[in-house]
C-alpha cells in the first residue's frame, strides 16, 4: 500500500482495537491484558505491516508526519498543565536516575564492542564507512536524545546507507524489548520499591496534585473548547517551525561548532521550543484547557506517533543480521543493570528509574507514555526528562562513539 490514507486508516483501526480489547470486560481480553502491555500491541501490530510486505515505511511519510506535527502538539498540550513547582519538589533522585541512564549509554556502548571482538571480533569489525563502530554511534545518538542525534551521528560519522538501516532496526527492537519488561514491572511498582526500600511519597504526591487539579477543572467538552485546544496546540507548533528554521541555519553558519549539541537541527529546536512554550502557559490561564481534555488529545497524538513508529520495526532484521543485535543486547543490559544498581544504592523509586531510562531510551515519544502507565497525570514528568535526553544525546553520543572506535578491533 502506497496511499498514505489508507495506511493511516490501517493505524487508526490498529490503535482502536488495542484499546476496545484493552478495556473489553470480556475474560479473554482481561487475562490476556494482565499479561502483554496495552502499549507493546500498539509498536508491535504496525510492525506486521511492515513484515508483511502490506507497507513500506521507506515510502510513507506518516512518521514525519507524525513526528513533526503530532509530537509537538502532544508535548505542549502534555505540558499545559503540569505543576512546575511539584516537579522541582521531587529531587535530586530523579535527575541522578535520567544521568545514570545516559552514562549507561556512553559506557555500555563500548563495553559491548570490546565483549564482542574477544569472542566474535570480525562482528564488530569493519573499515571506512563500513566499520560497525559508525552505524553504533547512530544508536548512541537514539539511546540518549532520539531521532535528531541520530541523525547527527550519521552525518558526523557517516556509516553506510546499509549499515544505518540495520541499525535502525537494533535501536528499535532492543529498545522495545527493554520497554516489554518495563511496562510489565509498572504492574509491580510497588513491589520495586519495597526492594529498593524507596520512598515514593513526592511521585504520590504530584500524582494527586495533578489529578485533583484534573478533576476540578474537569468538564464535558464542547466544539468550541476542542477548537481552542487544537489553536493552542498547532498554533505552537507553528511558531516552533518557524523558529527552528530561522535558528538552526544561523547557529549552523555562525558557530559550527555547537552542532554536536544538535543545536543547528530543526527538530532539536522544534522539540525544546514546543516544551518551553506548554511549560510557559502552565502559568497562564491556558492551563484550565486540562478541563476539557487537552491532555487527552495530546496522548491520542502520541498513540498516533507510537504506531508509525512500530511500523518503522523491521523484525526480519533480527534474522538477517542477529550478531549485531546480540551487541546492542550486551549494551542494553548494562544500561538496565546500571540503572538497577543506583536506583538501589540512592533508594530511588521505580518511577524514576523507569522514566529516567525511556527519557534516554525512546525520548519524548515514550518518555510520557511510560510515566503515564503509572498514571496519566505523571505523562508531564516524562516530556520534561526527555528534553534534557534531546540537549545531551549528540555530545554523549559523539563521546561513544569516540570510545567505541578506539576499542573496536583493527
């Protein structure tokens, strides 16, 4: 299928399924549901479109889409709302659970490449544009920002068209795979924290902060209010776009050096510009949008992005290629164990250990939804970690890459 619009209306009908099943009464669905995530279903059933040959995502253009209309929007109507104050109130911890995530990813990427070449060196091997520490980097650059240090590390380290498309596939699917057992142990939350002997009372209580707040502004929609919704939203969005593309090629002109921050990519900018903006009318009356919905709508558009993103997974790729996704495996666990080790030794929650790895490993675009499995009002909280991801992925990733160059084998 080449038509857009009906790719879309495959990934509307996909996301309305998963969540009719998701809230169906019915015991089938219920037992299945308290086994796989709601949200697994939404990356994984657009992936069998792609593994079946029904599309092709090198030729649609809903990703962009997507991510370049949708996820702003989403961020500025996650963001109207949220209680800057109650999210400075909940400490250093979770600024040390978003850091040890993106060392996790510095540190584990060379780690991999070194395990790997005293087993297996010719796996990780390679020469000029093909050598496997450059399509790495890209990942690098995905694990700890997204898409816009992704695309950096390719243009600063430039591997081969082919290199990078197998390595989309290892940044997608590990990713995902960690996510699986993330969202499974949401479900056990509590549990993590007795274990970690953590005090989750500041996530418990920003939690309630917003959902009181939600519930007292809360009230039947009307078209007008959806309209102003939407006006806030995309009118945003513009004034992002404009600003990006008046920003990034002067900062690309007039100090080159800063491009390893990302600071001369348009969706660098039009991310960090659409949180500053939502943030900055959390303090204005816009913020009474909530009551209507705004937060609703800004999940549906991250849905929206989730599916065209799992229609990105090329699952054949495990196949293909599966040494290289035994490295990015490798890389995975020391991240996860990382983050493990200090949320026990700082007695950390759960939640911030979760939020603190997605808003390295997935950004904006799984950050919120993540922090939203433990509640809807926390969506907020991931947005905002997942925008200091985008500030240091090109530099972290830049250093990885670095490391991994000077540890892959000759």
């Amino acid at each position: 299928m080449t038509n857009d619009a009906v790719v879309f209306g495959m990934l509307i009908s996909i996301l309305g399924f998963v969540f009719w099943s998701c809230n169906s009464t019915h015991p089938l669905w219920r037992r299945f549901y308290k086994v796989v995530p709601m949200l697994l279903l939404c990356y994984f059933l657009p992936s069998l479109l792609t593994l079946s040959g029904i599309v092709d995502p090198k030729v649609s253009k809903l990703y962009f889409v997507a991510s370049r209309y949708l996820l702003p929007a989403s961020l500025v109507l996650l963001t109207i709302s949220v209680d800057l104050k109650e999210v400075v109130k909940l400490g250093r911890k979770a600024m040390i659970m978003f850091l040890t995530g993106t060392v996790g990813v510095v540190l584990g990427g060379p780690i991999a490449v070194l395990l790997t070449s005293l087993v297996k060196p010719e796996l990780v091997g390679g020469a000029g544009p093909e050598a496997v520490w450059r399509g790495l980097s890209t990942v690098a650059g995905s694990w700890i920002g997204g898409g816009a240090n992704q695309a950096a590390m390719k243009e600063i380290f430039q591997p081969t068209d082919e290199l990078y498309s197998v390595m989309v596939a290892v940044d997608v699917i590990v990713a995902e795979v960690w996510m699986l057992f993330l969202l499974l142990l949401v479900g056990k939350a509590e549990q993590v924290d007795r274990f970690f002997r953590a005090d989750s009372g500041a996530v418990k209580t920003l939690q309630k902060k917003m959902e009181e707040f939600s519930q007292r502004t809360a009230r039947i929609p009307k078209v007008s209010d959806l309209m102003v919704i939407l006006a806030f939203a995309f009118g945003v969005v513009a004034i992002c776009h404009a600003a990006a593309d008046g920003l990034a090629p002067w900062i690309s002109e007039s100090a080159p050096g800063l491009s390893k921050f990302s600071l001369d990519s348009k969706f660098f900018w039009l991310i960090v510009l659409a949180t500053t903006l939502g943030v900055g009318l959390s303090f204005t009356r816009a913020r009474e949008l909530e009551g209507p919905g705004a937060s609703k709508i800004g999940t549906v558009f991250i849905f929206i992005l989730v599916a065209t993103i799992g229609m990105q997974m090329d699952i054949a790729a495990v196949f293909e290629h599966p040494g290289l996704f035994v490295v990015g495996g490798i890389w995975m666990v020391f991240h996860v164990g990382l983050m493990f080790i200090v949320a026990y030794l700082i007695k950390a929650p759960f939640f911030f250990l979760a939020v603190g790895s997605k808003a390295n490993i997935g950004g904006a675009a799984s950050a919120p939804v993540v922090a939203a499995a433990f509640h809807p009002s926390l969506a907020p909280v991931g947005v905002l970690l997942a925008v200091l991801g985008y500030a240091l992925g090109t530099y972290g990733a830049w250093l990885c890459g670095i490391l991994m160059q000077a540890v892959s084998p000759s």
